[in-house]
C-alpha cells in the first residue's frame, strides 16, 4: 500500500476488533483499501501538492486546505 494517512486511520479501528479477536478466539475481520485517495502533502514553503488519481496540482490554498484538515482530525481524535 502506498504511504498515506488514510490507509492507517480506516485500519486503525478493524486493527483493534482483530487483536481482541485474536486474544479471544473470535473471527479475524479483512482489510480492503479504498483504490483511489486524495493526497495533499506540504512542501515546507507554505505551498501543498494535491494528487487524486492522474490528477494533480499545488498552491497556497492546498496548504490551507490541508492545515485545516489536519486539525479537525487532531480535534476529532483528541492527540493534542
């Protein structure tokens, strides 16, 4: 799988149902990655890249765009 937060976070929660499943003897659940995501990574310089699929572009408003998502989800899992 390609490196991207996305794969992580939607394993996470199937990850903690198998380890239990595991230490239980209960039924081991699988894992089927999306095909297609959204990757905004940031350049260091205030600017992001965007890629989905064969599409792509940069900018400023990618960097803010990725900021904000970036905090919602720190909000949303409570890590600050």
């Amino acid at each position: 799988m390609p490196k991207a937060g996305v794969f992580s976070v939607r394993m996470g929660p199937i990850l903690a149902q198998n380890l239990l499943a595991s230490i239980n003897g209960g039924t081991l659940l699988s894992y089927t990655p999306q095909r297609r995501y959204l990757a905004l990574i940031g350049d260091g310089n205030d600017n992001a890249v965007a890629a989905w699929g064969e599409f792509a572009c940069q900018g400023a408003w990618l960097w803010h765009w990725k900021r904000l998502i970036d905090r919602r989800f720190v909000v949303r899992c409570n890590v600050a």
